[in-house]
C-alpha cells in the first residue's frame, strides 16, 4: 500500500472561511471560528485522513496589513507557513473578488511558491451568480498560474470532498506524519485556551477585540475521568477587567459556561473549568506571550 502525507496552507485575507474549512477537512472543531478578524493566531495543525493519504493542515493568521508588533509577528507566521507546505491553497471570498488584500498576497505568493503546487479555492459561491463567479476564475487564473481550481462553500460544505480528494492524490509518498487518532499537533492546555478566548471574542467584540489573551495554567486529570482546568484571561488595563468579568460577574459565567459545555463535547467527558481575569498592561510585548501563541516574537520587528 502506498501513503502518501504532506502539509498544506491554507492562507488569505481575514475571513476568508480558512478556520472553517479547515475544521469542516478535519471533522473536528480545531481552530477557532469568528466574525471578528485576526482570531486566528497560532500556526494550528489539523489532520485529515482520505483514503491512504494524510493531509496535515496549516492554518496560518489571515494576511493582512500589519501596524502592531501582534499584527507583524501573525503575518510572518502566515508567510512561514505557506513556505513550509508541500501545496499551498489560497483562498478567496466570492463576492468580494479581488481587493487589495488578494493583490498583495498574489505578490508574495510568488516569492513562496517557488517549488510549490498553488491550488485556489473561491468560498462563499452561494453568494454570487455564476457569471460573475466564472469571470472572477478567470481573473485570478490569469494573474496567477494556479493549478486547479475548486469552487467552495465551507459554510455549507460545497465542493469540499473533491478538495480534499485533490489534496489527498497530489502530496508526496510518505508514512504518516501522525498516529491516525490525532487530529491536531497543538498540545490540549492551547486548544482549550483558544476555546475560551473565541467565547470571549463572540461576547465582547465590539468592547475588547484583540487586547485579550487566555493561557491554561494549569490541567489536572481527575481519579473519575473529568479535567480541572485553570485559565487566567489577560487584559491590558484595569477598566478592562470589568468588561470581561461583567455586572456581578455575569459575563465570565456566560463564558465559563459555554467554554466550558464546548471542551465537554470535545474531549468527551465532564471539565470543572476556572477562570481568572488579570490585568498584565505589557502582554503584547512580552516574548513567551508569542511562544504560547506559536508565533515568533522577532517577527513582530520591522
């Protein structure tokens, strides 16, 4: 029997539908959905397995223009791992064609993919008619010589399976980078932060978009089978404590909770979750802030 097993990068602009379809290939909640841009940060594998192949996915931070040290640090991890991948897919949003955000990744995609497949997935199809769909293919194909094209719905699961097929045949012969029961090389302690932390983007995205951070202090496993979980969520300022915590402390409950019930369902069995909120002003230029992310904090220079 031949294996084959690759890494793949997803990249494009913030809200492209990257952490969607790659928790829809994986078939597991992995990286973390929301409507505010930039929720992803860490460089998140997941593992997918179609027939003999498996397909290791890296989700990389959504491209954008960098103006902070965070911003700088996301978008080299980006870059970094579309130049680690054996096939890079870019994804693009349907309706929103070709901004300025997809013309700039367009230009740095031809310094990466010196050696590497490009394929291109347009998302969102169930958006637009197809004229427009068919002109925007060709625009992009005449831009960039991309190998297959793949028309998309993460949302609704629209031409997913002939991706993942795709992406399956192409990668090299290889063993398998994995044990088969492994979906994502992140350890546990960060999916469950980043568990928390999408609760707390969904609740508070108009007050405290990205001045926020959550780390698992600590994990303790239980004599009868659940998890006792500690998380500090780190604000910049005092006022911001208040926020998170909300009137009599309703708002860290409604998040304790939902966190709480989604780390349930994950690791399928019960989690006693705490949570603590502590005011660390400097946290975006602290060094193993970044290491807890994945990211780099040299990158964040320039």
């Amino acid at each position: 029997m031949t294996t084959r097993a690759g890494f793949v990068a997803l990249i494009g602009e913030p809200n492209a539908g990257k952490s969607t379809l790659l928790n829809l290939m994986v078939g597991a909640k992995v990286s973390i959905v929301t409507h505010k841009v930039q929720t992803t940060r860490a460089r998140i594998r997941g593992v997918a397995i179609e027939g003999d192949s498996q397909i290791v996915f890296v989700d990389t931070p959504g491209l954008f223009q960098p103006r902070r040290r965070l911003d700088r640090a996301m978008v080299a991890a980006a870059w970094g791992g579309a130049a680690d991948a054996d096939i890079i897919v870019l994804l693009v949003e349907a309706h929103r064609g070709v901004t300025e955000g997809v013309e700039r990744i367009l230009e740095g995609l031809g310094d990466v993919a010196q050696g590497r497949r490009v394929a291109l997935a347009i998302n969102k199809i169930d958006k637009v008619e197809a004229p427009a769909l068919l002109a925007l293919t060709k625009d992009l194909n005449d831009r960039f010589p991309f190998e297959e094209t793949f028309m998309i719905s993460a949302e609704r699961g629209h031409g997913v399976d002939a991706l993942r097929k795709w992406l399956a045949a192409e990668l090299p012969e290889s063993p398998w980078l994995y044990p088969e029961d492994q979906i994502a090389d992140l350890p546990m302690r960060m999916i469950a932060a980043e568990m928390t932390r999408e609760k707390l983007t969904l609740r508070l995205h108009k007050e405290l978009p990205y001045q926020l951070t959550v780390e698992t202090e600590n994990w303790e496993e239980r004599k009868d089978g659940s998890a006792r979980i500690d998380q500090v969520i780190y604000v910049v300022r005092d006022g911001h404590k208040g926020i998170v915590l909300g009137k009599g402390g309703e708002t860290i409950k409604a998040i304790s909770k939902a966190s709480r019930e989604e780390l349930e369902e994950f690791l399928g069995r019960r989690v006693h979750l705490f949570l603590q909120v502590k005011v660390r002003p400097n946290w975006l230029d602290e060094a193993e802030r970044y290491a807890e992310m994945g990211l780099d904090f040299r990158d964040g220079n320039g």
